[in-house]
C-alpha cells in the first residue's frame, strides 16, 4: 500500500525559507504528475505546484511562482518543494498529491507557520 510522508514544515519568519519533502513508501513515482496543494485557516484546498515525474516539468500558482520551485530525486523517489520569500499569506497545511488511475494518494499534511 502506497503511502505518502510530507516533512520539513515548521515555523518560520517572513523572507525566511523552507524545504518540504514527501516520499513515497510502498510504491514508486514511476509516471505521472505529483503536486503539492495547501490549505489555510478558513479557507478551501488551494493548488499550489505540480511536477511532471518523467521530465521534470514543472506548473505553479500565481501565488507562489517565483518563489517556490519544485523538484524531484528520482533515486530517493522523493518530491521537494522549496519555499524562498515566505510571506504570513504562505501559512498552511501543505500536502502532498499523486493522483494515479487505480487511487488518488494523499499524505497526511504538513504545517507551515510564517511569522510576520
């Protein structure tokens, strides 16, 4: 069984950065897009990057691109997000995404915290 372990959030200043990771145990990254979505106090599930796992292709927020880049290591079957910038606005419950055609597989969340 697939399952997907967010780490590396926390609490951080504003202009300060973090470095999220989520692995997958049980299973490989071997085909198609991996994403990370958040969700801020009262407000809904948000996209917030996406990367395709064959080639590295990467899709971002409005919110976020230029400040966050998403990245892949293939032999740690390993997704990244860098957050560089952060702003009190970036505070969330970030998650990680693998959408596959047999399930849509979740990690359990990770917090993020920016002080202003």
């Amino acid at each position: 069984q697939v399952h997907l372990v967010e780490s590396g959030g926390g609490l951080v200043q504003a202009g300060g950065s973090l470095r999220l990771s989520c692995a997958a145990s049980g299973g490989s990254f071997d085909s198609y897009n991996i994403g990370w979505y958040r969700r801020a106090p009262g407000k809904e599930r948000e996209f917030v990057a996406t990367i395709r796992w064959s080639s590295g292709s990467a899709g971002y927020s409005t919110s976020v691109k230029g400040r966050f880049t998403i990245s892949r290591d293939i032999a740690k079957n390993t997704v990244y997000l860098q957050m560089n910038n952060l702003e009190p606005e970036d505070t969330a419950i970030y998650y990680c995404n693998w959408p596959t055609p047999s399930s849509d597989y979740w990690g359990q969340g990770i917090q993020v915290t920016v002080s202003s």
